[in-house]
DNA sequence: ACCTGAACACCGTTCAAGT
DNA sequence: ACCTGAACACCGTTCAAGT
C-alpha cells in the first residue's frame, strides 16, 4: 500500500493516541508507517501541515446538527458528540484550538450547528447561542482531558483521596472533595448534562416557545 | 543579582509573550537571563518543573473572590479577570490546563470562587455553579486567545471580511460573517458578558433570592 | 555552592543522491 | 515520481570539570 496524505494522518493519530501529542514526531509517524522520515516530505508539505490535518481528522468525527429535528435535541446529540469524540482523542481539543486556521471539517461543523440554532432563533440570538456552547463544551471537555486520571469510571471518589492531603487551608475545596466527591454522589456526565441543561434553558427562553423538546 | 527560582519563572513569561510558548526552551530562558542552560538546573529541578512554575505565575494573578461582597458582582469581576489576564498571556491557559497537578496559587483561587458560592448555594450547587463558570470562561478564552488576530480592536470587521471568501458551502457562516461582523455590531467582550449573564441569571434562580446585584 | 562546557539522544527540515 | 541518507541547527538533560 503505497504512502499517502490519509494514511499518514490515520498514523499520526494512532501515535498521539498511544503516547499523547509530544510523542507525534516527523520520525515516529515514519516508524509507525515503516518508512523513513524524509518520505513524509512528499505528501504533506511540513509538520504543521500534519497538525493541521490532525485537527480536521478529529473535527471529522462530530456530531453535525440537522435542520429537520428540534434544535435542543440537536445541540445535545452534538455536545454529547464533541465530549466523546474529545475524551478518546484527548489530544483532539488542543489540536483544533492551537491551529490559526479552521479546517474544513470544522467549518462545516459550525455551519451545521449555526444553521440548526437559526431555524429558531434569529441571528444575533444564534451567535449569542452558538458562543456560549462552543464556550462551555470546550471548557467543560478541557478541564475534563486533563485530569489525572480516566473520569467517567468511577474514579471521582478516588481522586477526593488523593487530594484531600494536601488541603489544609483550603476549606471550600475539601469540603467538596470530602461531602461530595468521595461519596460517590459526584459525576462527570452529570455535571456535563447539568450544565448543559441550564444554558440550553436559558436560550429556550428567548424562543418564545414552550418547554417542549427537554431532556431529562 | 543571582539567579532564582522566581527570576527564571519571570524570564520564562517574558520569552513565552514575546515568542509564544514553544519558543521557551532551557536555553532560550538562559539567554534571557546571560547565563548558560545549565546554570537553571541548579534552582529548577527540571523544564517541566519550569512550566510548573510558569502556571502558577499566571494563576497567582487572578482575581479572588471576597465573601463579604455579593457573590454575583465577585463572578463577574473573577470572569472579566481570568479574560483579561489570559488574554495578556495567550500560553496561560494552555499552560495550567495541561499541568497534571494544580499549583497553590490555583488552588487557592478556586476554594475563593467555591468559598462565594457557598455564601449562597448549597454544596451541590455551588458544585455545579462552580463548573459551569469554568467551563464557559475557559472555553471562551481559548477560543477567543486562539484567533489569528487581537480581538478586542474592532478588528471583527476585517476577520469576516477574510474568512467570507472561503465560504462557499456554508451559508450560514456566510451570512453571520456579513450580516453580523461586518457590519461592526459584533463584538467579543459583549458576547462574553451576554454569555456570562445568561449562566449567572440561570444560577440565581437557584438561590431563591431575587435579582438584585444584577450587572448590567 | 553555584556556574559551565562538552557530550548524548533527540527534534524539524534541506539537499543531493539513489531507484 | 517516490523514497532515502547524511547533514545542519536546534532540543532536554547528564556528567565531569571548573571557581
């Protein structure tokens, strides 16, 4: 199978899966591929191409909105989207982020997720809508791929044992740690959906419309 | 003057906004300080130990919330804080969200932010209150300290004029960047405080008090 | 105790050479 | 047309040597 742009960004994504970001170099890509460096050279022009083509490999795989489905179902399939999509790729967000230039993948994601908002909303209020969801799920799955451990499997209470050591001085946060944390009483998901829950409220009330499509 | 741990972390800062954070290299901040590479080593145990420090130099500027003052007014003035001091320093929030372990100074910040919440909330929604606020701010930041020009300017106008160009196939992009940034009623600091408010009012409802330290 | 220079194993990338 | 090896200017870090 002879090199191309494809399989070496497939290649790319599979190094940064097993060793994280910093280990995606021009020569690990290579060895993964069982070619030498300098063969990369003739199918992406340099390794900020790579990235670039990381990011929208990544930006593939959301969610896209329709616009002939309720547009709060539609922002929660696609938030949900982006948390899982992110988590598995913990590098992916950083990756979209830090590129200056948006890859195709993403824009027509965004201009997916634009045009559900406007099917209710008018357009001031759906770029009010679209910043404040882009905002809190990038926020949200940032703090969330940088944890010290894997959330979502029950780890919550261990992490509050970990940390509770260090606390003194600290009141607020052990008591968070000690009441909330380590009894099991906290999650990840349902904070995500929390969350979620209250700004997609927020928004339904400038619809004019009724509470009709929630959730929960 | 000898060297230190706290003027290397300062020399870092200074190299990391003149150059971004990928120009910081050992030899980079040893420069800065007319020293050799080595002579770092004998006050920082090693680089990682260097980007330790650098986050905690970022969060030790954020503003703490008081708990004798109206725990909307300290959010907002926390929110517009963390905005303006990422802003200055685009690595930060890069830099304390991929250390794998929070620094004091961050630390502290947030059991200031949780200590507010908690003058009004609940634990469990003072939980919530406090991830919400993170998420959105940190979201709104890395998107906003990642774009290929300083916003803040007036500079929304030449950004849509820009990217309008590229936009076939996407017509909902098309018609935000017309008939919203070009036209000069886009602006970032507004949709931050429109997203802010939004959670903030969103929250209050929880705290059975009525609005009355509203911002705007 | 603190600073330094050479050295080692890495980077991204250029360039001339192979097929 | 595609792949490669040597080379260059960088990295972080170790270690032995200087003061």
């Amino acid at each position: 199978m002879p090199l191309s742009r494809a399989r070496i960004i497939a290649a790319a994504a599979r190094v940064a899966d097993r060793g994280g970001l910093d280990s995606v170099s021009m020569r690990t890509v290579a060895k993964e591929l069982d070619v030498e460096a300098m063969s990369l050279y003739h199918h992406v022009t340099n390794k900020d191409a790579l990235l670039d083509g990381l990011a929208d490999w990544v930006a593939a795989q959301f969610y896209r909105p329709k616009t002939d489905v309720g547009w709060r179902v539609e922002m929660t399939k696609r938030a949900n989207s982006l948390r899982a999509v992110l988590s598995s790729h913990p590098w992916g967000l950083g990756m979209i982020e830090s590129r200056s230039n948006a890859g195709d993948a993403l824009l027509r994601h965004h201009d997916a997720v634009l045009g559900s908002l406007l099917t209710v909303f008018p357009l001031r209020m759906a770029a009010h809508a679209f910043s404040i969801l882009d905002a809190y799920i990038y926020g949200f799955v940032l703090t969330e791929v940088n944890l010290p451990f894997a959330p979502g499997e029950g780890h919550e209470n261990e992490m509050a044992e970990q940390l509770v050591p260090d606390m003194a001085g600290l009141p607020h946060l052990r008591r968070m740690a000690t009441e909330l944390m380590a009894t099991g009483e906290y999650s990840f998901t349902a904070e995500f959906e929390a969350g979620l829950d209250l700004i997609l409220d927020g928004l339904e009330r400038h619809t004019g419309g009724s509470r009709s499509e929630g959730t929960s």
